[in-house]
C-alpha cells in the first residue's frame, strides 16, 4: 500500500568538513554590463560545501513537490553534536517555504571542530531510523481502517546521507549502526501502538568533496546488508555536479522520466527581430511515454551527457501553438511536469508562456518524416500538465484502404460477409449428467465463440468461465480452471445414439469428459 517513496529522510553532514571550500568559483562581475576603467573587479568566491548540499537537497525537493504535490513525503535532519529535526510528516511541512525557513536558522558549520565525521553523521542517522517508525498521515488513517489489520499497511522508507567521508571504514561503521538501530527500533515499535515497523529501508550514502580534489570514496552500487536493510554509497564533486546527479536520483526514486522539448523559438534578448530554437528538459512520471516504450523506436530515444551524468531522454519536437483546447477531447493521461533547470531563460519563458493560457501541442519525429502529434503541454489552476494525446487512428473512422499494406482495395475486406456471419445465431445444445456435464458446439471451420448456459451444474467454478473460444479441428482439453481440484481432461466425443432425441440436433458435435456418466 506504501511503497518506497512515501517516506525519505535527508540526513544532512553539518560537521566542520561541510564548511571547507567547493573550489568551484563563481564570478560576481558577470551581471555587471560593462566595467568601469580604474575599478578594481571583484574577486571571485567559492561556495562552501554546506552551501552546494543544502542547494541540491532543495533542488530535489522542488521537482519532487512540483510533480508530488501529496503522498510523498520528505523529511529533513541536520546532524552534527546532535540531531536537529527541520520538519514533519504532516502535509503543512512538505513545502519549500517552510524547509527554507528552517534551514536558515541553522546556519553554516563550525569551521572547527574535532574532524571526526563518524560521530557527527551517527546522530543523525540514529534519528532518521526513528522517525520512519512514526506514521505518517496516510498511515495513520490506513490503520485506523482496517482496525485488527492494521499490520497489513506497509511502512518502507528510504535514507539519504549527504556527507563528506575519508575513507570506506567510516561508510561501513555507519552502515552497521543503522542495522542495529533497526533492530532495536523494529522491537519497540512491535510493542507499540502508535509506530511501525520497518520492513524495508534504503540507505544512500553520497560522499561530496571540492571539484579539485580526488575522491577517497570508492562508489558502489546497491547491496543488501540484511532483508530489511540495502545500502549504495556515491561519491559526487561538489557544485554543479552534485546537482546533476540528486537530479538523477530523484528520476530513479521516483521512477520519473525525462523529455526534451526541441526546436522552442525565442527572440533573442539583444536582437528582438530575430529569434533561436532552444531545448527545454522536463521531468515528470514514466507513464506519459508508456505507450513509446511499448513500441521500442530508438528514433525517440538519445542519450544526453552533462555534468558527468549521462541520461535517457525523450525527444519531443514544438508545433504551432494552439490558443483552443480542442485536442484535450483526445487526451489518454495528464501528468506534472518539472523544468530541470528551471532558472534558465528557455525553461523561464515556457513557463511564462504556459502559465499564460496558452497550449503547445509536441510532435514525435518519425524516421519516414511522417508528423504525428502524440503530447500537449498546457497548465490548469497554476500547474503545467503534460497531457497524452491518442495518436492511433478512431474507430470512428473509415477503413484504411488495403492497398496501403500488401495490396487490394476497400472492398476486399468482406464486411458485408462478416455481417452476415456476425448476424447468425449460433445453435447449441445442452445435456446433463449423473457425474459430469455434456455440451454441444456448433460445427464451423472456424473457432466459434461459445456461451454454455449449464443446468444442474453442482461446481461452481465452471460458471466462472462462460466464455471460451473452441475449435473442432483442434484437440480440447479441459483446463483446469474450469474444474476445481482435478487435472487437465480430455474431452471426447459423445455418441449421439447414447442421447435422447430431445439432444439430437444436425450438424452438432457433442463433447463430455471421458470417463464421464450418461446424460439423463
């Protein structure tokens, strides 16, 4: 009922190792429009460590609220001597606003301090394993429900530790503190009626350290510990880099996908006459390209590289757009949408241009150079939306000529034949036994579509199944949902001199279990 992603705890490092530089500089003088002769420029400053991880755990928290805005569910820690707790379960603290407010009152680690990073991040995680024993709201409500089984509702969270460690022991001593911090905190929540147990927990150590320099942590994918417990350990430079991959992990958490809006006209900002074509990503849920995953074409796959990440994306191309919404009559699905990058000016202005009212319909590009458009973004109530468009031809439609295929006109397609075989009526006949059933089908060169209507039938399980599809030509078996408790059967053929002439019916072929009775 709750999967993985319902609950995440970010365990943030606030240890005097958060507080050294990123070595990644920024230029202040960049925003300035010209420089002044005989003014000194500014010198360029780095972010600390601290500065880059709270940024990126922020960045992971918008896109996860702008596509999630209920049922997933975020909570924060900030370790160091002690474990602060930023927000709740509740639904007012799952916001930006309130994670940003909170944050601020922290402030920026101790430059000091006693360099001992497994102390620090102990605390926290000691505490992260406490609070996915709490229930959240849902959970709450779920249990109240069902009452005696309120152990049906599952309570599975994940762990996210954002740290900056100098070597694997380190990793490893944290790894075995959680196990037997869930250990105890199982055995008090099985006495207690207010938590619950954990019966699944994902443990992700990222490991951040300044552009420069090398990593002491060796990366390694995910390994179960225990069967409650999994762990996988990353080791990201700090700045930009750290951004792309929480980006990365909040798609795979969260089974998100990406899209990349190609071809968006936008005027340049120093040349209002002339205009560009920019590319926009988007993140939103797997499910809006369900059907282009089912048909395989690599066309609308690419792979995209950057900041060390390289990522799958779909590509979409812009088409005029649309100041109706007559398209939204043929929409399949409806999903949130998310600008990866959203302070860029080309996410900025389709944004902009959404939020204003107006439609863009999103062409696939086919290698026959073919135009079908199968996606629309639009925006409802403040909220951009990716809607799917149906994009295989109506029902309603006339019948596409053959000579499209392999060959031959409209009038090859027998409809008049197949209405006049549809509008025959299909003769059975019934019979019933001491010990077993005999029914009759209708003798065709086709497998015809039977419906017996059994009589005296003391097995309730053949009336599940009144529907089944038989061929003469073909050998029948009896399956064995139709008779409860037995074997597959092979049916035979019932003699028609052992049936009454009240049964006899031309062109019938009677069928009963061999072994069976005789009819009544």
């Amino acid at each position: 009922m709750f999967g993985m992603s319902h609950k995440t705890v970010y365990v943030l490092d606030h240890s005097s190792r958060m507080a050294v530089s990123s070595k990644q500089s920024l230029d202040l003088d960049v925003f300035t429009k010209g420089r002044v002769p005989g003014i000194i420029p500014l010198a360029p400053i780095a972010k600390s460590l601290w500065t880059c991880v709270v940024e990126s755990a922020m960045e992971y928290c918008r896109i996860l609220y702008d596509i999630f805005p209920t049922k997933k569910l975020v909570r924060f820690l900030v370790s160091d001597s002690r474990a602060r707790h930023l927000n709740r379960w509740n639904e007012e603290d799952q916001s930006l606003q309130h994670l940003a407010a909170a944050l601020a009152t922290v402030g920026p680690p101790d430059a000091v301090g006693d360099g001992n990073e497994y102390v620090g991040v102990a605390h926290g995680l000691l505490a992260a394993v406490e609070v996915l024993c709490q229930c959240s709201e849902m959970q709450h409500s779920a249990r109240t429900r069902l009452l005696e089984h309120a152990d049906r509702v599952g309570n599975r969270g994940r762990i996210v530790c954002l740290m900056s460690a100098r070597s694997d022991n380190s990793i490893r001593m944290l790894e075995e503190t959680v196990m037997g911090a869930l250990q105890d905190n199982n055995k008090l929540a099985a006495g207690s009626d207010s938590l619950m147990q954990i019966q699944s927990c994902e443990l992700v150590f990222i490991n951040v350290f300044p552009v420069s320099d090398d990593s002491m942590i060796v990366e390694r994918a995910r390994r179960e510990i225990s069967p409650v417990l999994s762990s996988e350990v990353h080791s990201v430079r700090a700045g930009r880099y750290l951004s792309a991959k929480l980006t990365t992990l909040v798609q795979q958490h969260f089974d998100l996908a990406f899209t990349t809006i190609t071809n968006i006209p936008m005027k340049e900002e120093q040349h209002a006459n002339t205009s560009a074509n920019y590319d926009v990503e988007l993140l939103h849920h797997r499910e809006a390209h369900a059907e282009l995953f089912k048909i395989g074409d690599a066309s609308l796959m690419s792979s995209n590289s950057k900041d060390g990440m390289t990522k799958d994306t779909v590509t979409l191309k812009w088409c005029t757009p649309r100041t109706n919404n007559v398209e939204l009559h043929y929409c399949t699905g409806v999903y949130r949408i998310s600008p990866v990058d959203v302070n860029s000016r080309p996410s900025s202005c389709l944004t902009n241009f959404l939020l204003n009212g107006r439609s863009v319909m999103l062409e696939q590009p086919r290698k026959s150079g073919t135009k079908v458009v199968g996606h629309m973004l639009c925006s409802h109530g403040g909220e951009i939306f990716l809607h799917v468009l149906s994009s295989s031809r109506s029902t309603l439609e006339d019948p596409p000529s053959i000579s499209e295929g392999c060959g031959g006109r409209v009038t090859d397609y027998r409809i008049t034949v197949g209405r006049q075989h549809l509008a025959r009526r299909p003769r059975c006949c019934f019979s019933t036994c001491r010990t077993n059933f005999s029914l009759g089908l209708c003798f065709t060169s086709r497998p015809v579509l039977v419906k017996p209507w059994l009589t005296h039938v003391r097995n309730i399980g053949l009336l599940e199944h009144t529907f089944q599809t038989f061929s003469p030509l073909e050998p029948l078996h009896l399956s064995d949902p139709f008779r409860q408790g037995t074997t597959s059967e092979k049916l035979s053929l019932f003699s028609l001199s052992k049936l009454s002439r009240r049964f006899r019916h031309p062109n019938t072929i009677y069928f009963q279990f061999s072994g069976g009775g005789h009819p009544s």
